[in-house]
C-alpha cells in the first residue's frame, strides 16, 4: 500500500481563500482591516525569512501588516515598550514576537506583555491556560495548523490513539492538548522517552516534531497509521526534510504529509485565521 499524501499546499490555499473573504466581509461591513504587527530582534537569517512570508502572507489574505525591527542588542525594555504601544494601537489586532529572541532577553517576560486578546501566536500564560481547559481564544498556529490539516483530510482523532514525538512549548505540549480535547488517547513521547517504538507503533495517528532526519522509519509504524511530519530539518545537501523517512514509511502509512509542503503551508495560515479572528472580536463580530 502506499500512502495518500496529503497536499499542504493545496489545504492552506483553500483554507486562505475562506480567511480572505472574512477580512473583505470584515471590512465592508465595519471598516475594520485586520491588522498584524511582527516584532524581531537581530539578524538571525531564518527569522528573516519567516517575518518576509508571513508579511507576504498577510498582504494576500487582506490584512494590514507592520515589521518592527531591532538590532540584536535591543533591551528587554525597549521590546516590552513596543509591545505596549501595540497592545493600545486600535488598528493592530495580532502582535507576533519572532522567535528566537536574543539570549539576553527573557522570551516569557516579552510574551507575557502582549495583551492577551492580541495573543495571535497563542504562547501568553492565559492562552496556554485556556488549551488546557478547552476554551484557547488563539490556538498556537503549528498543532492549530495539524488540527485543520486531519479536519480536512475527514480524519476524526475521537477514541484514536494518537502518538505526539516532541514535547516542545510551540508544538508537542499543545498538540497533545487540543488532541486530548477532541477525546483522542495521547501519548507524549520526547528525547528522554526510554523505547519510543513502543508509542509509535501503538498509533493510529503519529505526530512527529522533534527535529531529528529519519527519526521514524517503517519498523516503527503499524500498517494504516496517518503520519503527520512537523520537522524541518535542513541537510548537509541544503535539502529539506521532516523527522519521518518519507520514503520507507510513505509505502506502509495510510496518509503522510511531505517536507516541505505539509504542515509548514498550514502554520502561517492559522496566523493568517488567528488575525481575522482577533479583529473580528475586536469589532463585536466574533
Ligand atoms: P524543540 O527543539 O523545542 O523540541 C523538540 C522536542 O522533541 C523536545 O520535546 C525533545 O525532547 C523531543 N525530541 C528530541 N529528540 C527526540 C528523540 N530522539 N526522540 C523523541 N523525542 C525527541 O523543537 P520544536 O520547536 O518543537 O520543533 C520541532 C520540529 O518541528 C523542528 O524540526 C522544527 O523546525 C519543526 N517546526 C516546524 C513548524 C512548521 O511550521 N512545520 C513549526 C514549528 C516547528
């Protein structure tokens, strides 16, 4: 058997297409464009070319967006000032701080000062309460991302087993969370988990974000399992590849998503849905 592979692509073009035509509502209706604003320090290169593809991203979908730039050794002050002229400007609805931050700066203190209905990236204490109670207002864009992916795909997790490799803040931890919220049986598994293909292969639905190439081979699925990939990992070659050895597991999984053009399409979307949703609030339409 081989796998269906699951288009990204093509999931996060329709998906844009519904968000487009809630900012043209939104406007016509109030106004009120959707407004993002982004937030980086330094020159960590990747950032820059996150920041430029959520930025193109918004002028696609009809949100207004601004980058604020500062230099590597900006102060955690002056970041935190930032995000409170944001937080009282009316025509930003989503306040994004591009991770990672210089070290010198503490991630939790300038995330905590974003106001919580801004919160578009879902990582401020309140929001990151609310996933584990089932009521988030932003849900953080990657799992948000593999949430829609398995919605669209007609993939219902209720009752399933599903297997979450990486148990990061951004990723694993609120995956497993929203999974668990839908009444799948989660198991969480991470670099200290002792013999990982005892999860793996218990999966009906696996979900790899770990940041290790060819960390899951075929032996360590069952044959059927829906396989999404979260990792991007750049090669030696200057490749992309996920965490899963497409090629092996591809010929026994039921579903895959490829890297790239998997899971990464989906994130910047739910920051793009996130968005729309917050000035929808913010214009009593939500
Ligand atoms: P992270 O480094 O913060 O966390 C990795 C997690 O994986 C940790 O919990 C760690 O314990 C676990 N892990 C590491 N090695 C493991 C192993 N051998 N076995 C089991 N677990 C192991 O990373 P992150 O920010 O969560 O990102 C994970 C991957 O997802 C990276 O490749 C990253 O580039 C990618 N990512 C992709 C998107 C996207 O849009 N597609 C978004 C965010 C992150």
């Amino acid at each position: 058997m081989s796998a269906k592979i699951i288009d990204g692509v093509a999931i996060a073009k329709s998906v844009r297409a519904g968000i487009r035509d809630r900012a043209q509502k939104l406007q016509k209706e109030t106004g009120v464009t959707p407004g993002l604003a982004v937030i980086i320090a330094g020159d960590n290169p990747a950032s820059k070319v996150y920041v430029r593809n959520k930025v193109r991203a918004c002028e696609d979908a009809g949100i207004n967006s601004q980058t604020i730039s500062f230099p590597g050794d900006v102060s955690e002050e002056e970041l935190i000032a930032a995000v409170g002229k944001l937080n009282d400007d009316p025509a930003i609805h989503g306040i994004l701080v591009q991770l990672p931050l210089p070290p010198h700066i503490s991630v939790r203190h300038v995330l905590e000062a974003i106001s919580v209905e801004k919160d578009v990236d879902g990582f401020h204490l309140y929001n990151v309460g609310g996933l584990v109670l089932g009521d988030t207002v932003f849900p953080p864009c990657t799992p948000y991302g593999v949430q829609k992916i398995l919605e669209h795909e007609g993939i219902d997790v209720t009752g399933k087993n599903v297997t979450v490799v990486g148990a990061s803040n951004i990723v694993g931890k609120p995956m497993a969370l929203m999974l668990m919220q839908k009444e799948a049986t989660v198991a969480i598994c991470h670099a200290k988990t002792r013999d990982l293909t005892l999860y793996t292969i218990l999966a009906d639905i696996l979900v790899v974000a770990a940041g290790h190439p060819n960390l899951i081979v075929p032996q360590m699925i069952r044959s059927g399992t829906v396989v999404i990939d979260v990792g991007i990992n750049r090669l030696p070659d200057g490749s992309l590849v996920g965490d899963v050895d497409f090629e092996g597991v591809k010929e026994k999984a039921a579903a895959i998503t490829p890297v790239p053009g998997g899971v990464g399409p989906m994130t910047v979307t739910m920051l793009l849905d996130n968005t729309v949703s917050a000035a929808e609030r913010a214009a009593g339409r939500a």
